[in-house]
C-alpha cells in the first residue's frame, strides 16, 4: 500500500516536472506550430516583459504589443499593428510560411509583418528581458529583426536610436496618436542630418 502510493506520488512528480519544463521553455517564444491568439501571451525569461493582445484605454481596438509584467500600472512599451488594428478577438501573432513575424486576423489576413524580403525558412521570435523581440534564423541562431530596431514612442534601456547616413533609414521613436490611439502621431524623436549650407 505504502509502496504504490510512494509510485503514484513520484509518477506525478514526472509528469509536474516535465510539464513544468516544457512550459517553461515555450512561454517566451513564438513559432509557426506555437503561436499565440488574442487571450494568450508569452513572458521574457526572467518575466520582465510580457507580449500580447490589449486594448488601450477608451478602445475596443486590438493590437499586439509589449508591456511591463512587473509594474501594475499597465504600461505598453511596444505595438506591432499600430496603424492596423484589430475589430475583434481573431487576431493571431504567429512565424509566416516565409519566416515573417506577422499579426494575422482570423488566421488569414495580414495586418502586420516584420516585412523581410530575404525569407529564412527556419525562424522563431523570442521575447528577451531587455523588452527586445527578436526573430532568429534558428539554425545559426542569427537575428534577422528585432522590435528594438523598430520602437515606437517608448525608449527603453539598451536601445539605440541611429540614423543611416547613407541611406537615410532612421531607428526613431514616434508618438502615439493619443492615449488611446497608437498610430503613428505627429511627433518623433530621433537623429537629423544637417545639410550644409554654402556660405559666401
Ligand atoms: C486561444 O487559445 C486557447 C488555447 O489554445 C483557447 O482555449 C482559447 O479559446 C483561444 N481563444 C481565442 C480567442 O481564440
Ligand atoms: C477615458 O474616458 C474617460 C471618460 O470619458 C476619461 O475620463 C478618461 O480620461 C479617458 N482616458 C483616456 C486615456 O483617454
Ligand atoms: C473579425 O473581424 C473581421 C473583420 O472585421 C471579420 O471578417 C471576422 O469575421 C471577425 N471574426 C469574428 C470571429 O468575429
Ligand atoms: C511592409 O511593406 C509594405 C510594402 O512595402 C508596406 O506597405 C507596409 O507598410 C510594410 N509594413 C510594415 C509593418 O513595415
Ligand atoms: C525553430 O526553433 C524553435 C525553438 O527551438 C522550434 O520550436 C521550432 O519548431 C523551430 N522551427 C522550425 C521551422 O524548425
Ligand atoms: C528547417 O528545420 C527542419 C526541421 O525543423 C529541417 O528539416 C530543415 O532541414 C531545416 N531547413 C533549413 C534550411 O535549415
Ligand atoms: C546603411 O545603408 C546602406 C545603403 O542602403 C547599406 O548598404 C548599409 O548596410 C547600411 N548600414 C547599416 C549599418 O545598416
Ligand atoms: C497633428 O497634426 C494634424 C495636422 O497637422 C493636426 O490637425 C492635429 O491637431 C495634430 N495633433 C496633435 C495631437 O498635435
């Protein structure tokens, strides 16, 4: 009697474990077969950051982004679909066919992509305890973009914000339309080049 409840007891100790193992390992990326839908969302690591839907205040509107776990004062500091939000709870964050990061709507529609043209077949998104988002080729474990590459109006701590001088491209921050908007609003905050000006 004794010795089959001590089985019992160990076999549900190997399951919890491998239970808690697995989810675990998964909670903090993003893969075509483990992608997340409008009620779930994924927590960096060390559980700093938290990636999922929301709303923002006084909208019904849904877009994916990220926030602080950790402050409890709900604050976004990234939004992927900024500018292509979500009427209803459809709405999918999953690894394209082609390797893109895309926001889906009712698994068919595109609303958002990281939008890379050389495709990578192999590829996973990962929320880091920086707040980064990075979507690695998984073999090589090279990044091929990351959200910290493309903010929106919050800065956070190891971020760079850079100006390509010769193409032009800006890594910037822009404002949100109001506080219950998030497409893009008519501030930014970044690096200029000065043209020069001839003298006489
Ligand atoms: C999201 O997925 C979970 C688990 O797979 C499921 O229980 C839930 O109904 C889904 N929610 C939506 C809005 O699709
Ligand atoms: C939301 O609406 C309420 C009531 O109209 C208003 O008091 C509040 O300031 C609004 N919040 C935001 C963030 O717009
Ligand atoms: C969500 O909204 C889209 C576009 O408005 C619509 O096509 C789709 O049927 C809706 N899905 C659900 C589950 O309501
Ligand atoms: C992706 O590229 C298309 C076409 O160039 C553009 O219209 C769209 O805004 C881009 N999306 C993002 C998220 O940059
Ligand atoms: C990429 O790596 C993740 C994590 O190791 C894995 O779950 C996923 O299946 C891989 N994707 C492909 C297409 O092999
Ligand atoms: C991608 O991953 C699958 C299994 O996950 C593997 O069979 C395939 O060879 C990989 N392709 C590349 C280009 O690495
Ligand atoms: C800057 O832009 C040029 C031209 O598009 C490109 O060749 C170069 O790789 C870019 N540099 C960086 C650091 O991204
Ligand atoms: C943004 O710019 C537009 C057009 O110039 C203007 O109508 C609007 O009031 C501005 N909004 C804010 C919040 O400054």
């Amino acid at each position: 009697m004794e010795l089959v409840r001590n089985t019992n007891f160990s076999a549900l100790l190997v399951l919890l474990s491998c239970f808690c193992l697995q989810f675990g390992s998964a909670t903090d990326t993003i893969t075509a077969a483990k992608f997340i839908n409008d009620s779930e969302t994924i927590i960096s690591n060390g559980g700093d950051f938290k990636l999922g839907f929301f709303s923002p205040p006084n909208s019904t509107e849904r877009y994916v982004g990220i926030w602080y776990a950790e402050i409890s004062v709900f604050t976004v500091v990234w939004v992927a679909n900024r500018n292509n939000p979500l009427k209803n709870s459809s709405g999918v964050l999953t690894i394209s066919e082609d390797g893109n990061l895309v926001v889906l709507e009712g698994q068919k529609k595109v609303l958002w992509s990281s939008n890379l043209t050389n495709s990578v077949v192999n590829s996973s998104a990962l929320l880091l305890d920086s707040g980064n988002l990075v979507l690695q080729e998984n073999t090589t474990g090279a990044i091929i973009w990351e959200s910290f590459q493309h903010p929106s109006n919050a800065y956070i701590s190891k971020m760079k914000i850079s100006i390509n001088v010769t193409s032009g491209e800006k890594v910037q921050l822009t404002s949100w339309k109001s506080p219950s908007d998030p497409s893009i609003g008519n501030f930014s905050a970044g690096l200029e080049m000065m043209k020069k000006e001839h003298s006489i």
